[in-house]
C-alpha cells in the first residue's frame, strides 16, 4: 500500500465530532435496518421469559444481527460517505455477514483477549502490592486514615491504584481504531491499531467521552433510581442502537481516514 503522508496530520478534535454528528443520517440510512433488527433482538433477550434453549437461540440470533450492523456502522463511517460504503460492498439496510464481518469478529475476540490479560497482570500486581502492604484492615475499615500507615506507603498504593484504573482505558484508547483499521485495510488489525492512535490519544479519548454521554444520562437516570429494572435495560438498548452506536461508529471513522497513513481498499470483501 502507498504512504498517503497527507493523513499523519494531528487530529482536530471538533471537526471530527462536527463530522460524526452529520454523518447520523447516514447511518441511519445505510444501517438502520440492521440496528433495528439488534434492538427488537436485543429487547425480546431482555424482556421475554423463554426457555432456556429459546433463550440462547435468541441470544445466538441478537450476536449474529449484532455483526451485521457493527459491521454496517464500521463500513460507512470508514467510508467517506454512504455511496463510497456501498461501492466498497455495504447492502441495503446493512445486512449483510461477508469477509469484513468475521474479520471484526476475529479483531474484537484478539481486542478483548488482550484486554483481558492486561487486567489480569494489574491485579495480580495490585494484590501483590496491597496484600504486602501491611496496612491496619481494621483502620480501613473504619476510614481512619492517619492509623492506615505510613503517609509514603499511602501515596504509593495510591499511586498503583491510578495506574490500576488508568492503564486499562489508555489501553483500549490506543486499541479503539482497530475496527476501521480492520476494514480499510481488509485483515484483522488489533495490536497493531495502537500504531495509528500514537499522536490522537487526547482527543480520541475526548471524543469516546463525548459520544458515551447519552450512556452518562443514562447511568445517571438509573442512579438516580428514575430508571430500574427491565426499563432501564430497555432504554439502554434503545439509547446504545439509536445514538451512541452509530455516532461512535461514525467518530471511529473519521478518526481513522485521517490518521490511517495507507491507502484505503477500493472493496472490503
């Protein structure tokens, strides 16, 4: 693939949510029939009392129109615009399972197992750490912080304890364009994704947090005890396929064309 220097240019935070935001009518267009088909899948999962094989048929089901439409979203928000998507293989509706769409599944599955043994290793670390401490259990316990331990043990762990939490989201900032980088460049990228984050992480995180505040209304909904129950799960599906989904879809994306230093492939499949 040729080197498209023009694109190692930093990324401008406000431009790319301007075009994420403009692009939702895209999405909608192009999959909005596969997100719909997740969310009535997704709302029987949450809201029906069915038999256990039922139940994991369904669950089976919600997985593979999932696929469909995170395939859908990553396809036209790695495209320029919706006629490019569909030129490069996007069906109507979005529904559609072809190369691309196992490519994320393998990306996600390698994505996650990473995570997941990055998490791991911090708290073994953290246990170690704490578990040698010998901090007073009971003065803990009872908030009493000046009979914890010595004042330079208490930074310490609270230091480890920052990089505890810390570490894991910086991590999955520098993973999160590992699904347009998938299909722009037609193989599984996971690790390597970090490669295209090195000079975004700022703004990349800003934009994640920007796109997940329909996901902060509604923790703070439920936190507040206004929404509870088989509801709250409901206007989460809701609130995830109709907003957030899509707008974080189309963020990724944009992100992705300008900061990818390759040339995009003319087809995904």
């Amino acid at each position: 693939m040729a080197e498209s220097p023009a694109r190692t240019r930093r990324l401008d935070l406000i431009e790319v949510l301007t075009e994420a935001v403009g692009r939702m009518g895209e999405m909608a267009r192009g999959a909005g029939p596969a997100l719909a088909l997740t969310a009535v899948l997704a709302l029987a999962v949450v809201l029906l009392r069915l038999p256990k094989g039922a139940g994991l048929l369904l669950l089976l089901l919600t997985l593979i129109a999932g696929l469909s439409a995170f395939g859908a979203t990553t396809r036209i928000g790695t495209a320029g615009d919706l006629e490019t998507a569909r030129r490069a293989g996007l069906r109507p509706g979005g529904l559609q399972l072809g190369k691309p769409e196992a490519r994320l599944a393998g990306a996600t599955l390698l994505c996650a197992l990473f995570m997941a043994i990055m998490l791991a290793l911090l708290f073994l670390v953290a246990l170690a750490l704490f578990g040698g401490a010998g901090l007073n259990a009971e003065a803990v316990k009872a908030r009493d912080w000046a009979a914890v331990g010595p004042a330079w043990k208490l930074v310490l762990l609270t230091g480890v304890a920052l990089v505890v939490l810390g570490a894991p989201i910086l991590f999955a900032v520098r993973l999160s364009l590992y699904a347009p980088a998938t299909v722009g460049r037609g193989q599984m990228i996971s690790l390597t994704a970090t490669g295209l984050t090195n000079r975004a992480i700022l703004p990349l995180l800003a934009g994640l947090i920007a796109c997940a505040v329909p996901g902060l209304i509604w923790l703070g909904l439920v936190a507040a005890g206004v929404l509870g129950g088989k509801a709250a799960g409901a206007v989460a599906i809701l609130m995830l396929v109709a907003v957030q989904w899509p707008l974080t879809s189309a963020f990724l994306g944009a992100a992705y064309r300008r900061l990818e230093t390759h040339e995009l492939l003319g087809v995904w499949q």
